[in-house]
C-alpha cells in the first residue's frame, strides 16, 4: 500500500497541472519557466495583478491571444512618490526552439506613478509611453510562447528626450530587459507575472 501511494504522489508531482496547482509563489514560477535565466534577471517577490479587460491573467497559465486586444490593467501596492517602469517582453521570438529575437518588446513604459482610483495605486496611464502596447500575436507553427510582464521601480524620473530611451519606440527586436535596467539603475523586478499563448491550430 505505501508503494502505491508514493507511486500515485510521484504520478501528479509530474504531471502539469498538478505542478500549476501546487505552486505557490510567482518566484518559484518565474523559475520554473526558466524566465530568469532566458531573460538575465532576478525573480519577482511579488505577482503583478494583470487584467485584460476582465480576464484576469493567473501566472503561467495560457490564454486565447485575442483578449490581449485591450489594455492591460495592472495592480501593484506603489511607494507614494516613486516612479515605476512596465515592460512586457516576448523571450520566444520569432520560437521558442529558436529565439533568435529575443526578447521581442511588446510595451514599454516609465515615469509611472500613482492614482487612488486605480488597482493597488499603480497608473500605467500616468507614465510615459515609450512602446506602444502591442497585442499579442505569436507566428503561427511557433508553439507556445512566453509573455512576461515585469514593473521595476526607478531611483529617479527617467529623461523622456533620452535618445537611447525613445530608440525603442521603432526598435523592438532584441530587446535586453537586463541591460535596460542596468543602464537606468532600475531595481527589481519589483513584481513580475506571465502567461502564455500560441497561434490557434486548426482542428
């Protein structure tokens, strides 16, 4: 009997969603995924809320592309006078098996700050728009892909004439979460979510 028990615990232990189930922290999923090691950054302490109208995103869960359309509304608990940056990556540009893009900037966003009305008092709307937000959209025959958000947390008001910033309002191939945040001295990431999606194969 106990031979059996062990052999059905080992049994949900390795299967997918047993392992969604019983993971409890967004650190450990960042891990899981192996997001920190594709992107070069430290786990997030914290789960970034995220809602796509009135989807909310559950981490690492994968979502139908299309209610990406709208907006994304985040929630983070904010330190009055700070500034944030949001940045939504795509590690698995153009695929997974070969990410030679890596990583594809789908938002970017700094200067954020606060506003009572909105969840957990982080305003993406009173920042400053660097990325456009772009829905998510994997190639179709590219499998599964990552879709990472992250907030960091700035030291100060980042320059919004900054040539090395607004470059990236055309140029999103390649783009280097690490090498952003080191050169603009971001700490974090402060709060992190993901999900992930791929193109509808026909059945």
């Amino acid at each position: 009997m106990r031979v059996l028990l062990v052999c059905v615990a080992i049994a949900l232990l390795s299967c997918p969603a047993e392992l969604q189930r019983r993971r409890r922290t967004v650190a450990e999923a960042f891990n899981d995924f192996q997001i920190c090691r594709d992107l070069n950054i430290s786990a997030p302490e914290t789960m970034l809320e995220v809602y796509y109208g009135n989807e909310e995103i559950k981490t690492g869960e994968e979502i139908y592309a299309d209610i990406t359309v709208e907006f994304p509304e985040v929630g983070f608990a904010v330190e009055p006078g700070c500034y944030y940056t949001f940045i939504i990556v795509d590690p698995d540009s153009p695929s997974a098996y070969d990410p030679f893009w890596r990583s594809y900037l789908m938002a970017l966003y700094v200067n954020i700050g606060s506003s009572p009305s909105s969840l957990g008092g982080l305003d993406l709307h009173t920042g400053f728009e660097v990325a456009t937000h772009i829905p998510t959209s994997p190639i179709p025959g590219t499998g599964i892909h990552r879709y990472v958000l992250l907030l960091f947390k700035q030291p100060y008001g980042i320059s919004t004439i900054d040539e090395n910033l607004l470059c990236f309002q055309q140029f999103r191939l390649n783009f280097r979460v690490d090498e952003f945040m080191c050169y603009y001295n971001l700490t974090g990431p402060v709060a992190g979510n993901f999900y992930l999606s791929q193109f509808p194969e026909r059945t």
